[in-house]
C-alpha cells in the first residue's frame, strides 16, 4: 500500500525518508538546527481499519546526535490515543518490522510513532489481517520550539507535550521542535511563513539564556522580528507563544549578557503583548510558560520536562489551541 497518504507530521519525503523539512528549505539553517531536523520527532503514520498487523520496511542510520537521551529507538503504537505497544529497532539496520495491532472497532484511530533516535528510511508497508484508512484532513499545527517541543527527555515520543495536545485536540501536528537550537533565527521564521498552516504555536527562549546568550532587550526585538517574519505568510493564522517553562538553575543566575531566564521570560511575554496592542493583532496569543510545570516535573537535568510535565504542558497547550481555533 501506498505510504504517503498515512504519513502525519512530515513536510517531504526524499529518498524514502520522511522530513519534517525540505532539504531545500534549509540552504540558509544553521548546522545545529538542520542536525536536529533529522530527528524525526512526531513523525507517524495515522490510519482507521481493521487490520490485525503493520508490516513496515526500514533502514535505520546510526544514532542520530540530537535525538532525546531516552530510549526512543522503536515503533510506538497509540490506539484510541493511549499508548498501546512498542517494538524495538537497531541503528544502522536494514529489517522489516511486523507490529500487531489490539482488536478494536474499525473507526479506532490508530498512530505509530516512528523511531526518533534514527533517521529512518522506509521503503516498504503492508496491512495485515484486514486495510486501512488514511485519516481524514484536520486543522493542521505547526509547532515551532526547542528540545522540549522535539521531546525530550519523555519515555516515547506519544508523550511529548505537542503529540499530547494534538491527541485531545485532533490537529494534525508538524513538530517543528529542534534540539539545541530554536533561538528565534529569522530563517527558520521565513520557512514558517511559507509553511502552510491552520494555526502555528512558538515556544522558544530557553536556549537564548546558555546556547547563544541574550540580553533582555535583543530578545524582545527579536521576537518582534520573529513575529513580523511569521505573520507577514499568515496575515490571519492564529499563533500562540508559549515563554520558558521553569528552568530553577537559570530563574536568577544572569547569563554572560546579564540577563536571568526570568528576565528573558518577561522580555519575551512584553514583545508579544507590544506586538499584538501595535498591530491590533486578535490572532495572536501568549501562554505563559512560569506556572505550566512545577520543579518535581523536571527530568533529573533540571531543564527538560519529564512525562508528567509535559502532560501538563500538553494538556495546557490543547486548551489554549482550542480557545483560539475558530
């Protein structure tokens, strides 16, 4: 059967592999951000039927630098939006891969979630037992943020906080989530303008306190950039921010530049407030990152959530999205 039209959260597919962008798009990326686009991070295939098995061939590279530190080397598959079964792979294999599926109605939905520690190639589907039926179009969300968007550190990549949202929301969710990067570079704000959407969240600032470290100031006007860029492709597209979720080492301590991640928070929610009241912009929305997550939901890195805050994330976000989605 034929691939394409199961395939959810992909821009592209060149050379069997499912991109979330287009080579092409990345000509002006930097390094980081277009490593980090090779994790297929939300990628998965998204179906109805009654079929009994999924048989899939694939080849998987070697461990990918910017995929999450957890274990995320296998298909997982979600039924009726819970986590179902997951079945292992190897890096740097060629194999076919046979994932049975629970009896259930025929009008069930039915996601799996592609590998995210491999960039995957796959050259071969088959429905077993029964057919399949591509999901129907829904509003489509693209989801712009850093390693949290990616996912990390969650147990698979059906809890990330935008693959929860999208669950109880049913949009059909591009993660634009990029590891180590998403710090708000105008580049990547040009290919989201060009990239169709029904409403677009960004979720970006934690990596401009440590990565490339801001101040106060330049963050603001570069999300006042950032946002001109985005809407100047989607004049009426709803956007919704989300600022930093808690990050306790970086709350007080200023960066090189002086800035605390509080400071940057607060930067950030004051550009996108300006930003709406200049332009009388009703489209565009702020969810403040501060009270989304407590300290006890955070991975033991103390930066990235763990599953159950990025339930909590995710439960947050699908709220909001559903508030401004007409």
């Amino acid at each position: 059967m034929e691939l394409k039209p199961l395939l959810l959260g992909v821009d592209s597919i060149e050379d069997d592999r499912p991109l979330r962008v287009p080579s092409a798009a990345m000509e002006r990326w930097a390094a980081d951000t277009i490593q980090a686009s090779r994790v297929p991070a939300g990628v998965r295939l998204g179906f109805t039927g009654d079929a009994t098995a999924i048989e899939i061939d694939i080849r998987t590279s070697d461990v990918l630098s910017l995929a999450t530190p957890a274990a995320h080397g296998e298909f997982t598959v979600y039924v009726a939006g819970q986590r179902w079964d997951a079945t292992p792979v190897s890096a740097g294999t060629t194999t076919t891969v046979q994932l049975t599926l629970p009896e259930r109605d025929p009008e069930t939905i039915v996601e799996i979630y592609l590998p995210e520690r491999y960039e995957p190639r796959i050259f071969g589907i088959r429905a077993l037992g029964g057919g399949v039926v591509p999901l129907p179009a829904a509003p489509r969300w693209v989801a712009y943020g850093d390693s949290i968007t990616q996912g990390w550190t969650t147990s698979d990549p059906g809890a990330a906080w935008a693959a929860v949202a999208a669950r109880r929301t049913g949009f059909n969710l591009l993660n634009l989530g990029f590891a180590g990067a998403a710090r708000g570079e105008l580049p990547v704000a040009a290919h989201l303008a060009a990239t169709p959407a029904d409403v677009i969240s960004l979720a970006w600032g934690t990596n401009c306190w440590s990565q490339i470290e801001m101040d106060a100031a330049y963050i603001a006007e570069l999300m006042r950039l950032f946002l001109r860029t985005v809407r100047g492709g989607h004049l009426d597209t709803p956007i919704l921010v989300l600022s930093p979720v808690i990050r306790p080492a970086a709350e007080q301590a200023r960066n090189r530049s002086g800035a605390t991640l509080s400071d940057l928070r607060h930067s950030i929610e004051d550009a996108v407030l300006s930003f709406r009241d200049e332009h009388a912009d009703d489209r565009l929305h702020l969810l403040s990152g501060a009270d989304l997550i407590t300290a006890e939901q955070l991975d033991s890195d103390g930066i990235h959530p763990n599953d159950t805050g990025h339930a909590a994330m995710g439960a947050a976000a699908a709220g909001a999205l559903t508030r401004i989605v007409a």
